[in-house]
C-alpha cells in the first residue's frame, strides 16, 4: 500500500489542497464584504495553528 506509513504523499496533497481552497475563500470574502472576510478569516487562522500545534506534538511521538 502507498500511504500504509502515516498517510505520505496523499496526505500531504489533501492539506495542501484544504490550505489553496481556505486561502482563496478568505481572500474572496474579504473582496466582497470586509466584515464577513475578517470573521471567516480569523477563525480559520486560529484552527490552522490549533491543528498544525496538534500535527506537531504528535508527530514527536
């Protein structure tokens, strides 16, 4: 199996394509309405870090 070891390489694809799909609602809803932009935005931030911190801890396993 190609991903048999801690997801590899698909993994890896699916946080890159989940990251470009956030980046780019963020930067659309800032162009339409600020407000509305600035409330998405922010607690996509605050997840991504939370999520990386948990990616990170875990991995020092």
């Amino acid at each position: 199996m190609v991903y048999a070891r801690g997801g590899g390489i698909c993994t890896s694809l699916v946080h890159v394509s989940l990251f470009l799909f956030f980046l780019g609602l963020g930067d659309l809803l800032l162009n339409i309405n600020t407000t509305v932009g600035i409330t998405t935005v922010v607690p996509i931030t605050i997840c991504a870090f939370l999520s990386e911190r948990q990616t990170a801890s875990s991995a020092n396993c």
